[in-house]
C-alpha cells in the first residue's frame, strides 16, 4: 500500500499507523518457525524458484513490502511492555472477527488500550520516517 506524500499529508498519523499495524499483524501471522522436521526434502533445500518472469515493480514492491514490514515490528518491539503488542493483537483479532469477543486475559487492570499503543508506536514510526 504505497502512497504519494501528498496523499499522506491529506491523511492523519493515526490512520497512517493504524493501517501498517494491520497491514503488518497480518504479514506477522503468515511467519510460520522451523519446528525441527524440514519442509523441503534433502535434495531440494537449495533450489529456489526462477524469478526471471517477475515484473521489477514486483520485485520492487515485495522488497518495500518486506523493509516497510520490518520496520513496524521493530516499533512494535520497542513498546515499553507486551501488553502494547498485546493490546494490538487483541483490536487486530477482534477486527478480524467482526465483534469484540478477543480480551485480554490478565484481569488486574494493567491493560493497556488500543489507542495507547498506538498512541506510543507513532512517535517510533516517525522515527522510522514510515509516518
């Protein structure tokens, strides 16, 4: 999801932050860790597929895709505690979900809202220039 910067300017911070945190929880879900058992036989480990029918604007977009991607976890890793991580995660599943049915479990009432992380990643994303 690439902008202009004029477009951006039109656009308030919040939005801006509320989409990569989106856009990057679902990019999240998609790492699957290596658990022990390969995926790939022996004798394929290093093969890679051709990608020489791929347009330069693919490529060009998965590379920014990926850079923009790691950029957002490393301000959602910064957070002062996971209950920001958590807090996202929980408005990210509820999203999904289409009601609020996610919650988070520690019922101490040290939650943190939604909109206190985003609150706290958006000075880190200006950081980062992704704002």
């Amino acid at each position: 999801m690439l902008k202009t910067k004029e477009a951006e300017a039109l656009i308030a911070p919040a939005d801006i932050a509320d989409g990569l945190l989106e856009e990057w929880w679902h990019w999240s879900r998609a790492y699957r860790p290596n658990l022990g058992a390969p995926r790939i036989a022996p004798y394929c480990q290093g093969s890679a597929g051709s990608r020489q029918w791929d347009d330069s604007g693919e490529i060009t977009d998965e590379y920014v895709r990926r850079e923009t991607m790691d950029a957002v976890q490393f301000c959602v890793d910064s957070l002062p505690s996971y209950r920001y991580e958590q807090a996202i995660g929980i408005e990210m599943r509820n999203r999904q979900a289409n009601a609020k049915v996610w919650r988070p479990m520690d019922q101490t009432g040290c939650n943190v809202t939604y909109q206190q992380a985003l609150n706290a990643v958006i000075p880190k994303m200006r950081q980062k220039c992704l704002i």
